[in-house]
C-alpha cells in the first residue's frame, strides 16, 4: 500500500470516529444545533421547485431538514455516520411525529439503488468530504437520483471554512471544521452530472428564527442531467 492509500486511509477512520462524540453535547455553541430547517429549502419547496415523493438527506444531523421534507409530503431516507446525531435525530422524528427512516451508516457505505429519489439533500456533509472521495460522491448523490431529479447543497464559501490545500489536508490528517470552496471549484466538481440552476450565499436569519441560515454558506439547487 502507498504512503498516499495510507494517508487516505487514516483521513476517513479519523474523521468518522470524530463524529461519533459530536452531537452529545447538545447544549454546546455551534450554529447547527437548531430545529429550523434551512432558509433555502424553505424557499425552493414554497417556489414549487422540489417535486416527487423520495428524498434522501445525507449528513442529517439532528434531522431538522429530513422532519421539515416529510411535513412536506416527502418519503425520507435520512443518513449519518454520527450515532450521537442519530439518536437526537430519532428523538426528534419520534416528537415531530412523522415518518422519517433514520439510518446510522456512512453514505458511501449505505446501498443505494440507482434512480431512488426524487430530491437529495446534502446541508453541510459535502465540506467533510475526503478529497480523493469527492468524485465519487457526486457520482453516488447523481446515481441515487432518478433522471432530471433535483439535488440540494449547502456548504462552506472560502471565509466560512478550512482553505488547506489537497496536499495539506493528508499532512495535517483532518479537514478541520471543513473546507471552504469559491463558487467556480463547486460549479467544476457538481457541473460535469448535473444543471446548476440555483447558486447563492444562504440568507442570515435572526436567532430563534423558525428558518436557519447563515451567509458564510454556500447554497445550490441542481437537477441530473
């Protein structure tokens, strides 16, 4: 095995076993730690711009977007490596009382039949991210979907996160809170699988708004081509 298989290796154990713990303390500081559902996906449901019936939710946290799909009409799959998000999660299913399927597995470790889901959502899962398994996320979320299926992201603009370069990220083995991308790098990675219709910085809300947003986050709404 080479010293970059190794380096790539010891990179996704170690940013897996840094979820598990992440979600217990439910009372810390950290702007994700809500129940509003993003400002975004608020706005593309209520444009009419998300049609179907299945959604998949990668990266679902304590599932504020997942229970705010299912009030929407939508069939959810929801999916994180986190246990401790995963348990929060299901609590929240169970008091929103809605049906959310809440699995506890990697997405690249999940099975996903082809052509499932009508809507994939990713809100902050895709700045965490190994980069020699970037390619082969947006091959899995465009292969997950049916044709002309619509894919939501949100995540780190430059200021917002990490900016170490590809290399720097195996040196220092982590990606820190998560990399930051310009819009171009983000239009390269998502463009050559999907139309990109909407692109733009998330809008600020108030706290103890019934939306979340924050403006040092990207947001993108994509169909498959």
């Amino acid at each position: 095995m080479s010293k970059r298989s190794i380096d790539e290796l010891h990179l996704e154990i170690t940013e897996r076993s840094n979820w598990q713990p992440f979600y217990e303390n439910r009372e810390r500081a950290c702007p994700i730690f809500v129940l509003a559902p993003d400002e975004n996906l608020d706005e593309w449901v209520r444009a009419g711009a998300l049609e179907g019936q299945r959604a998949l939710d990668i990266g679902c946290g304590n599932a504020r977007n997942a229970i705010y799909l299912a009030r929407q009409g939508f069939a959810v799959d929801a999916v994180d490596q986190s246990a401790s998000a995963v348990k929060w999660a299901r609590e929240e299913v169970g008091k929103a009382g809605v049906a959310v399927a809440v699995h506890c597995t990697s997405i690249f470790d999940r099975e996903l039949r082809a052509g499932t889901y009508d809507f994939a959502y990713d809100s902050g899962c895709f700045h965490h991210i190994p980069p020699h398994q970037r390619t082969r996320y947006v091959h899995l979320v465009s292969s997950a979907l049916k044709p002309g299926g619509a894919f939501g992201l949100v995540c780190f603009t430059p200021e917002g996160g990490n900016n170490f370069p590809d290399d720097e990220v195996y040196e220092r083995g982590s990606l820190g809170w998560g990399l930051g991308y310009d819009e171009e790098r983000l239009r390269h990675l998502w463009g050559a699988e999907f139309d990109i219709l909407v692109f733009r910085r998330m809008r600020n809300q108030p706290e103890g708004a019934k939306l979340f947003g924050k403006d040092f986050l990207w947001t993108m709404l994509a169909r498959r081509k």
